[in-house]
C-alpha cells in the first residue's frame, strides 16, 4: 500500500508521463495502468475487510493523483473511466478501523449507512471486469437515483456515467443510457447541461463514435423528460444542436493534425527518398495480381460501391455524421415536447433544415440532408398536435409556402431516393 501511494503520489512526475508520445511515455502509461489495477485490487480488498488508520489516510491521499489523471487531456478513456470510479468508490467508503475513535461520533441514519453501502458495492461492481456484474452495478446504482439518494453525488456520476459510455460492450453501454436517463429525469439541468458540453466536445478530447453515443443518451434523455423539456432546458439543446447543424463548428484541432502529418509524410519522402526500383516492381506485380491494375500500368475500371469514406466530412469542418445526430436530437426534442420550444429555437432549426435541402446537395451529405426532412417533419407535426391555429403562430404561412417549395425542389431534385421519398411524403401531407 505505501509502494502504490508513493507511485501514485506526485503530479509532477505526471506531465512527464502523458505529455509526450514515444517509446518512453509509453512505457509510463503502462506503470500508470498497473499502478491503478494494484489500487483497484486493494481497495476492493478492503472493501470486505477492516483496515488500519494509517491505510485509511492513505487512500485519502490518493485522490488528489486520481482527481488528475481523470482530468488530464493525454489520458485514455478507459484509464479515465477507472480513476473516477476509484476516487469515487474512496470517497463515499465508510472505512471501518480496527479501534476505537477518540472524541463523539454521531450516529449514522440506518437508511443512509445502507445507501452508501449500496453505493459502495455498484461502484465496484462497475469496475469488475465481467459484463453481467457492471451492468447489476448500474441496476444498483440506478436504484439509489430512482430513491433520490443523498448519496449520490450528481455531478461525479454523471461524469462516471459519461466515461463508461465508451464501454464496448453494447449490453453494458445501453444500460449506462438508461442510468443517465434516470438521472436526467431527477436532475435535468445539470445533467443535459454536462451532455450537451461533452457532446459539443469543444476541446477536441472524444472520437466520433463517443460523441455519437452521447447524442443517443441526449435523445434518451429529452424522450425521458417529456413534457418538463420546456425554458432553459429546451433553450440550450435546441441552441446548441442548431449550431452543430449548421456547420458553424470548427474542428481546429483536427485540421491541424491532419496538416501535420502531411508534412511529416513529405519530410519523411525527401530524408528517405522514393521506393526503390526492385519494390516499386514488386507493387506493381501485386496490383495487377489482385486485380487492381492490368498489364502496362491501367487501372481495372470497378463499379463504384459505397463505402464509409463518402461519409466522411472536409477536414477541420464537423463530421456529417454528428450533424445528423444534432438534428435527430432536434427532432426528439419537437416530438417530445414542440410546444415547450422557444420560437427562436424553433425557427432557427427550420431555416437550417431548410437551408441544408437547399445547399448540400453531395452524396457525402445524403444522411444529413434526410436527417433534415425528419426534423421538418418533426417540427411541423408537434406543433399541428396543440391545433393548426397554434402552428400558424410559431410558423406563418409564408414560411409553410417556402416549406413546401423546398420539399417539392428536393423532392424532384434529389440524387437519394430515400430523401426524395421523405420530402414527398411531406410535401403531399402539407397539400392536401
């Protein structure tokens, strides 16, 4: 135990350890990672066992080291993910000690002591390494929110939660969802306030598939909230997907890697200089093997498919396929609740849907143009549920004619059949 404090202790020695990407820092990661499954196996040890004083105020010590590695921008996931659960886990544990203690204790509620005891074993049931036994962790800890807890810290849970949506098991990852939902649902404010931070990503931390998990616990979230997703709430999803939506987010970061490697792919070309002829050979002999190429160097013509790549966004602009989570976030929240939208919000999320049918006509961008007809779909069919009357004052009926001209535009234009068909099924709704 004062092995793994004095290994665990210090954060100067932890700039040097997750700054840099090379051999060395890779081997510092992996002592990092050691160091905190010795700690996980210790403090699960003595979790069903007395521990002394001293081991009591050293686990204490440990938190300010976990606190940082939770935090630090050059830490994985995963490592993230443990040291959260573990600062937690020590925090809420009501260690027991081998004496007894000078001075009066004050008596514990029963009810309370059996909540943090609960709390205790979810957190480390969450960290057990068996599928079945994290996701009973998140039924425990899912319990204690359904009872309001006063156990339950919010804000380090929900950030917990958010950590372990990056779980690769799906089974594990959907019952993370519907905790987080729970949690929303008795404390929406600060938890959509951190999921839409973390969902924005602003300093460029997640990879696509996280963001979009988190845009599905978002959706999750808003069809949880019903009709209580109304003011601020409603405001700062609905103004916060419009932006992503509409392409004013930048990936600077992003851009910035991507220029990087270029010129190191061109530094490493001019110190290291061309193939040579021999392995230049060797490709071309392979190509014409695979049926890449034919004799004399011509490329065999292949019939265009599909693939992941045409998804892809421009460098340094948002991916297409975060765009179309923001919009299928948007509809959720009009189908939900359309009325509870503020007008602003509302007429900023058909002006972008609109403006993305009429301007974003590649193949690359036929998801996010069908996410939009969905939200248009969405928008005018929440509001037509309060009565026509209702939906002519949110939307007048010049904006339903420019509307309808969009739709039957995209409608005969459209090289996507499914946007074509989406539009026209709209179009002859808003006609009859």
């Amino acid at each position: 135990m004062n092995t793994l404090g004095k290994i665990m202790d210090g954060e100067e020695d932890f700039d040097s350890l997750v700054a840099d990407d090379n051999d060395e820092t890779s081997s510092s990661g992996d002592a990092i990672g050691i160091a905190l499954q010795l700690l996980n196996s210790i403090v699960s040890t003595s979790f069903s066992r007395t521990v002394s004083e001293q081991e009591k105020k050293l686990l204490s010590t440990l938190q300010p080291s976990l606190k940082y590695l939770s935090s630090e921008r050059g830490v994985d996931g995963s490592t993230a993910s443990l040291t959260r659960s573990l600062g937690l886990f020590i925090s809420t544990q009501d260690i027991p000690l081998t004496g007894p203690v000078d001075g009066d204790v004050k008596p514990v509620d029963e009810k309370v002591s059996n909540q943090q005891q609960t709390l205790q074993t979810a957190l480390l049931y969450l960290r057990d390494q068996m599928v079945p036994i994290r996701a009973h962790g998140l039924e425990m800890l899912k319990g204690l929110i359904k009872e309001r807890s006063s156990v339950v810290d919010v804000q380090t849970i929900t950030k917990l939660l958010i950590d372990m949506l990056q779980d690769k098991e799906s089974f594990v990852y959907l019952g993370v969802v519907k905790t987080l939902c729970e949690l929303a649902d008795k404390h929406p404010g600060t938890v959509i306030g951190m999921l839409v931070d973390v969902y924005v990503d602003e300093e460029e931390k997640m990879g696509i598939d996280e963001r979009l998990k988190v845009g599905e616990a978002l959706m999750g979230t808003v069809q949880r909230l019903g009709e209580a997703a109304v003011g601020k709430v409603a405001e700062e999803i609905g103004n916060v997907m419009v932006g992503l939506a509409g392409r004013r987010k930048r990936r600077y970061k992003e851009a910035g890697e991507v220029i990087r490697e270029k010129e190191e792919a061109e530094r490493r070309i001019k110190k290291e200089g061309e193939m040579d002829e021999e392995y230049r050979k060797v490709l071309s002999e392979a190509r014409v093997e695979a049926g890449i190429d034919v004799e004399g160097g011509k490329k065999v013509k292949i019939e265009e498919v599909e693939d992941d790549e045409q998804w892809i966004s421009k460098v340094g602009e948002e991916d297409y396929r975060v765009r179309a989570s923001a919009l299928s976030v948007l509809g959720v929240l009009f189908e939900t609740n359309a009325s509870g939208v503020p007008v602003g919000v509302t007429l900023a999320a058909v002006e972008v849907a609109l403006r993305i049918l009429e301007l974003e006509r590649g193949k690359e961008q036929a998801t996010v143009r069908r996410a939009a007809v969905h939200l248009v779909s969405s928008v005018l069919n929440g509001l037509e549920k309060n009565g026509t009357v209702e939906l002519l004052k949110v939307i007048p009926r010049e904006r339903l004619e420019d509307i309808v001209r969009v739709l039957g535009y995209t409608r005969a234009t459209d090289d996507d059949g499914l946007v074509r068909e989406q539009a026209g099924v709209l179009v002859e709704a808003l006609t009859e």
